[in-house]
C-alpha cells in the first residue's frame, strides 16, 4: 500500500471515531494490562532519573496515595496503555478514570480525574490536602459520577465537543462549555441514581469551580481518536505525542509501537507574577497529543477568551490555524469553527507534510516551574522537537 492510500485509511479511522463517556472506574478494572505495581506517567517511557523534578514529584505523590514504596513502583507511558497522562499527574490502579468509548468499534481510552488548577498532583504538588482531595475523588466522587452515567446509559460526548467548539472552548486549556454541558447531563443522572445531597453539593461545587473538568474526557476523546489511526503499514499519521518534562516523544501509525525521542523544548507564554522565563521547565504531559487531533491551539481562533494567557492576538492564533492544515491530513467533518467560515478542524498530522514544510505543530500548555512543588507558573506555546520527525523518517 503506498502512502496516499494508507493515510487515507488511517485518516478515515480517526475521522469515523464517536466518543462516549461510559464510565468512571478504577484503572485496574479497566485499563487494558493495568496492575497494582504499575504507574503509568505521561510521555515517552522513561526511567526515574529520566522524568523532570515536577514529574518525580507527582509520580512519588500518586505513588504515596496508592500506597506503593518507591521500590515497589513500575513506570510506563500512559499511552503505551490505552491511556493519557495530563500534565505530571499519573494513573494507578486505585486512579479513578474516565472511560471512554468509540460508538463505532467499542474501543476505549482512558484519562484521570481532572483535579483542577493550584494546589493538585497534576501541577506536581504533593501533601495531605493534595492527598485528600485524591482521596475524596477516589472513594466519593468517581463511584458517584459513575452511577450517574450508568443510569443514563452513557453520555455524548462528541456532541458536547461539537457544541463547545461553537461556545468558545478549544477543548485543551479551555473547557468551560463543555464543564458546564457535560454537568448539565450529569444532574440528571446524579438524581436517578439516588446520590445524596449533600454530595450532589460538593460534586457541584466542585464542578463549578473546575471548568478544566472536561478536558480528562477531550484527551481520552484525543487518544480514542489517534489510536483509530494506528498499525496502518505505510502510514505517516503522526497517533501519539507527549512530553515527560525532559524529553518529546512521537509515534507514527505505519511504525508499530516505537516512540521517536529527543528533548523538550521549553514553552514560551505569559508568566504569572513573580516568575520569570529561566522557571519554566520543558514541556510536560500527554496532553500535546490533542493538537494531532484538531483541538487545542489547532483551533485557538475558536477560543479568544484563552489569546491573552498565551500572549497572542487574533492574527497569530488564525496564523496557528492555517500552519496545522498544511501539516494536517483532513478537516473534521463535524468538529467546526464558526469564526473560521465553519471550517473544520485540522485532523491527523502527517510526519511527511512536517519534514517538508519544516512546519511543527503548535501546543497550547501549562508551563511548570523547573524546580520540584512550585506548580504552574503561567501559560504558552510549544511544539515537539523536530529531531523526533526526524528520527521518525530514517526507516522510510
């Protein structure tokens, strides 16, 4: 099969996939080949002195709460298990995910819990109130959620991202439609499966002040979608990215399992007050896999309320725009941007396309301070290396 053809066929894969939220449940019921030992971190498979200090510390953090010792623990990438890693939070067995499924193929991906902003695991904080709040989504929280969404048999999740596109969410570090949507459907379930009140409060409250909540299920969405995509002999679909705050990594659909590595490069934006560039760390988390799937600064012309924390204007997030869809194998037929002429979203991004334009994709991200316990220190851009595009190409 030539490459033209193979990408078609990946790309139709990505583009036919449906995501549905069917669940809330322990990774170790559901992740495929999860066990109790196991700690799945985001980006490329690394050793511990391999992982940034953030990324340490929220994985000595998730490994505390699972009650695991250091040596006790077994590292792997997330995406290497079906599953997305955000920021540097990390999924044990005990982790609460999401689960959620493609309408067309049963398949399934899996993401965390979002926690939120400040003081949580996913900005590599650690300590007791860090804890209880893990805790409480654990053991109140995810069986709550749960048994909403089994009473109302699953919930639409691509028709919530349709939706919020057109709200002002890009659905990567803008989910505030999509929160709100998805919460609405909730309440419902909430009542019929007789939640208590006073939990139903707390959720709520919870809710209302999370508007990343979304985002757990637009990066599991992300994964469903690019994993559609992969084992495709001769495809140069780009199907997974991410970053462990040391090092990027990609993997490429006709090139089986095999991550292309080099550093990562630090994200440049607007820092929060009493930062300075020299605290940015390099890039961390799974999260810049939804880009590859036409979300995040691939459609940041959809979301101007997020312009001013990243530092740019109207004109440099449409110029964002127009550079994925030279990279880009499709337009999404139903994710669209009214404020582009309802063009679609830039889908499935090509290793050959990048190689020849010179053109990366562009991540919106959190940036994380260097140092260990100091959390986000404000908002920027990024892209993956060129060098593991390039890597990625010598077998061709």
């Amino acid at each position: 099969m030539n490459a033209a053809a193979a990408n078609e066929r990946a790309i139709a894969g990505v583009l036919a996939c449906k995501p549905r939220l069917v669940g809330i449940k322990p990774a170790l019921e559901v992740v495929p080949e999860m066990r109790r030992e196991l700690l799945l971190h985001a980006g490329p498979p690394a050793a511990w002195d391999e992982l940034s200090p953030a990324l340490q510390a929220g994985v000595a953090g998730a490994a505390e709460v699972e009650g695991l010792s250091p040596d006790d623990v077994v590292l792997a990438s997330a995406q290497d298990f079906s599953s997305m890693a955000g920021g540097a939070g990390s999924i044990t067995a005990s982790t609460p995910v999401v689960c959620v499924e493609d309408e067309v193929t049963g398949r399934r991906a899996f993401h965390f819990l979002m926690e939120g902003f400040g003081r949580t695991l996913i900005l590599g904080m650690t300590g007791e109130d860090v804890s209880e709040r893990l805790r409480w989504l654990r053991e109140e929280a995810a069986p709550a959620l749960d048994a909403a969404v089994q009473m109302l048999g699953g919930i639409d999740c691509d028709a919530i991202m349709i939706e919020a596109l057109r709200r002002g969410d890009e659905l990567h570090n803008r989910n505030a439609a999509a929160t709100s949507m998805l919460a609405e459907r909730l309440a419902p379930g909430l009542a019929l499966a007789g939640v208590g009140t006073a939990l139903q409060e707390r959720l709520f409250s919870f809710l209302q002040g999370n508007s990343q909540f979304f985002v757990a299920v637009s990066m599991a969405a992300s994964k469903l979608m690019l994993d559609a995509g992969h084992g495709v002999e001769g495809s140069t679909l780009v199907t997974a990215m991410g970053a462990n705050g040391r090092d990027c990594g990609i993997k490429v659909s006709g090139l089986g399992d095999e991550w292309f590595v080099a550093p990562a490069e630090v994200p440049e934006g607007v820092l929060l007050e009493g930062f300075t560039c020299d605290d940015a760390a390099p890039g961390c988390g799974d999260s810049l896999l939804v880009e590859c799937a036409g979300l995040g600064a691939s459609v940041l012309p959809a979301a101007p309320a997020l312009w001013p924390l990243l530092g740019v204007d109207e004109e440099r997030a449409r110029r964002i725009f127009e550079a994925t869809r030279e990279i880009a194998l499709a337009e999404h037929p139903r994710y669209r941007v009214p404020v582009l002429a309802d063009a679609g979203a830039p889908v499935g991004v090509d290793l050959q396309r990048v190689l020849e334009t010179g053109t990366r994709p562009v991540i919106d991200i959190v940036m994380l301070h260097r140092e260990p316990g100091r959390g986000m220190i404000g908002f920027g851009l990024t892209s993956p290396p060129l060098a593991c595009f390039e890597q990625a190409a010598g077998p061709w």
